[in-house]
C-alpha cells in the first residue's frame, strides 16, 4: 500500500470516529429539546393551565433557538471561534439551563424564559456539529449529515421514552436531559478535532448574513427548509397530544407510539444521504439538483400524510402505521438542505450560512407549533393535522427551483 493510499485509509477511519462521536453527542444534547414537551401533561397540571400556556414549554425552546442561532450567525461564531469550543460550551449551558427549570419550575414565566436559555444554547450545538461534520466529508457529506440528524431526531424521542417507562418523575426525565447533554459535550472536548476539509478561522464579517437574499440559490434552499419546518415541528410537538385524543389510551401507549414515532425518523434520514449522495461525483449542479429530488420526494410524502391523518384521525389502528410512515418522511430530507447550503455557500462562512438557515427555520416554528395549537382548539385536530400539509407543499416549490440549476449566483 502506497503512502498515500495509507494517509486515505487513516482519514477515512478518522472520518468515521467523529461521525460517531458526533452523532452521539447530538443525540445526547439534543435530548434536551422535547424535555418540556415530554412533561407538558405533568407541569399544566401543577400549573393548573391548559394547551395555550404549556404550549409555551416546546414554543419557548423555538424561540430561543432561533435568538441564539441569529446571534451566533450575526457575528460569526461558529466561523470565528473554534466550533469545537463552540460546541462544547454550548452543551454545558444548555445543560445548565435545563436544570434550571426544574428549581424554578413552579414560576411559570421563569420556567418558560429557561427553557428559552436552553433553546439558546442548542443554537451552538446542532449548527456547529454540522460544520463540524462537512469539515470531515467531502465524498459522503450527505449522508454523513444524515446519520448525524438521525442521531438528533432519536435523541429529541428520548424524554416521550423515558416518560412512557412509568415510575420516573417528570424531575428525573428533565434532568436526565441534562446529564446526557453533559456527557456529550465531555465527548466532544475529550475526543473530537476539526477535520482536513475545515476552513480556517475566518474574521468577523456582518455582512455574510445578507447573502442569503443574494445568492438564489442559497435563497431556494431556505425558502424549501422553511416549509420543511413548518410540518416538522407541528407534528414532532404535537403527536404525543394526536395519538392521546385520537386513541383515549393511557399515557404509556401514546408516550411509546409518539416516541418510535419521531425515533424512527432515523431510518429516513439514512435513506436521504444515501439517494443524494448518489450522483456526488457529479458536477455541483449536478448534485445539487439531485439533493433537491430528494426533498422533493420527502415533502411530497409527508404533506400526503399529513392529510391522510386528517381523515382517518378517529381510526387508531391505521393512524397509529401512518404515524410511523409520517416520522420517517417528515425528517428525512433535513440534513439535505443543510448539505445543500455548505455545497453553495460561500466556503469560509458555512458555519454561518447554516446558522442562519436554522435560525430562519426555528423562528418559524415557533409560530408554526402555536398555529397548530390554535386551529386544534377552535376547529378540531382533524383540521390542524391538514394545515400541516402547506408547509411541504411550499417546500416542494421552492425545491423544484433548484432542480436542473446552474452553478451561477443569479
């Protein structure tokens, strides 16, 4: 074997240790996310509120998200400053937030301004492991952003799972949160370095934020992610509620179906890094025009399901399927926007861009989860589970832009 070819093998064994040690950190930390979701019943009752103030648990989180991902973007971050550092600290806070809730759980508007803080801070751990990653794959990023939001999407089903277990106080689910967010940022800290194809710290420039309008590109990727979004989170925030008022089963049944549910969102997102990456040696049109048939082909699955539910919310027994068919859709074509923006972006801001890309996205989730909250409470679940369908569907055309695009910024 040549030296070369011996240099290969080491990085690609490389390669595929940090995407593990990564995907196991965002499955650690991102954990985090649903933790108020998963306790809603628990916390409106000690509350004594309904749907419309503990929606604020999962809107809170949102919100925050979007404020730290348009902070981190603003002044480069991620690009700036080690994302390694980045990330870790980032995890800890978040971790530090979380806990947080728990003392001041009793405070309504504080509980809800730290679950906000722990939004914040996953602003520098879902972003910045991306750029990690892309900072390891040249060949493969598609599915390697795949795995990674895989491991994110089995890490959000983790509190609905433990809540589903019975005899673990809605303490433990969210400090358990808490403890595997920490973990995951030791990981990182202890275990994983920026890779071959990451560019060097690049100086603060504001102005790398208007590019998302100048580049049409760049602008189509968004505008596709935006509709992504808007079903994503509706439906990742609200199933467990779905499966509850469509079954009248106890909360362990619905808690297990509503996490395999998001868990096996896993299986999509594999399927989608492999079918974009299929044309990788292509030009970058080329490849770009294929990540978008890919979305295409997600949306356009889960925006039927998302009407399908509609009208069969009243059968369990086949909503209960769909829901699984919806979890695998909903979440596959993810990681191939945020392929999609390091492949157009400017190369020494992908950080940026992608931080960017999700602060525009989670901002609308905070309105999208509120919404599909509002439309359940005046017109009945049946018509917010169709209302979720226009999301994709904007997706969709926004997608069809990009496919057979040339490489010009025009």
């Amino acid at each position: 074997m040549t030296a070369t070819a011996e240099s290969l093998t080491r990085r690609e064994g490389s390669s595929r240790r940090v995407l593990f040690l990564l995907s196991l950190t965002e499955l650690l930390a991102m954990s985090l996310w649903f933790t108020g979701t998963a306790v809603l019943p628990q916390i409106s009752a000690m509350w004594h509120s309904g749907l419309a103030l503990g929606s604020w648990l999962t809107i809170a989180v949102q919100i925050g998200f979007s404020l730290g991902a348009i902070t981190f973007a603003l002044f480069n971050i991620p690009d700036v400053f080690s994302p390694i550092k980045v990330l870790v600290f980032s995890a800890f806070a978040a971790a530090a937030a979380n806990a947080g809730f728990v003392l001041l759980v009793v405070h309504p508007p504080a509980a809800i301004l730290l679950r906000g803080l722990t939004g914040f801070f996953l602003a520098g751990v879902y972003p910045v492991g991306m750029k990690i990653i892309a900072g390891w794959f040249q060949r493969g990023r598609g599915l390697a952003l795949g795995i990674m939001i895989g491991a994110l999407t089995v890490g959000s089903a983790v509190p609905h799972a433990v809540n589903s277990l019975g005899g673990v106080g809605w303490r433990g689910v969210v400090l358990l949160g808490s403890a595997m967010a920490v973990l995951g940022g030791l990981i990182v800290a202890v275990a994983v370095r920026e890779g071959p194809y990451a560019m060097p710290q690049s100086r603060l420039d504001i102005k790398q934020v208007l590019e998302l309008g100048r580049n049409r590109r760049l602008r189509l990727a968004n505008f596709g992610y935006l509709g992504h979004m808007w079903e994503l989170y509706s439906m990742w925030g609200w199933i467990a509620v779905i499966l509850a008022q469509s079954s009248g089963w106890a909360k362990s049944q619905y808690e297990t179906v509503a996490a395999l549910a998001i868990a096996i969102g896993a299986v999509g997102c594999v399927w989608a890094g492999r079918s974009s990456d299929r044309l990788q040696d292509q030009p970058e049109a080329v490849r770009v025009s294929q990540r978008a048939r890919v979305t295409i082909i997600a949306m356009g699955t889960s925006a039927a399901c998302c009407v399908v539910a509609a009208l069969v919310f009243r059968q369990i027994e086949i909503l209960v399927p769909l829901a699984l068919v919806w979890g695998i859709a909903v979440i596959a074509d993810s990681a191939q926007f945020s392929t999609i923006i390091s492949e157009v972006s400017d190369k020494s801001y992908v950080g940026t861009a992608l931080t960017c890309q999700v602060a525009l996205g989670f901002l609308l989730t905070a309105f999208a989860i509120r919404a599909t909250a509002a439309i359940a409470s005046h017109a009945g679940w049946p018509w917010a589970l169709a209302s979720m369908a226009i999301g994709p569907l904007l997706g969709i055309w926004a997608m069809t832009g990009l496919v057979g695009t040339r490489p010009a910024n025009t």
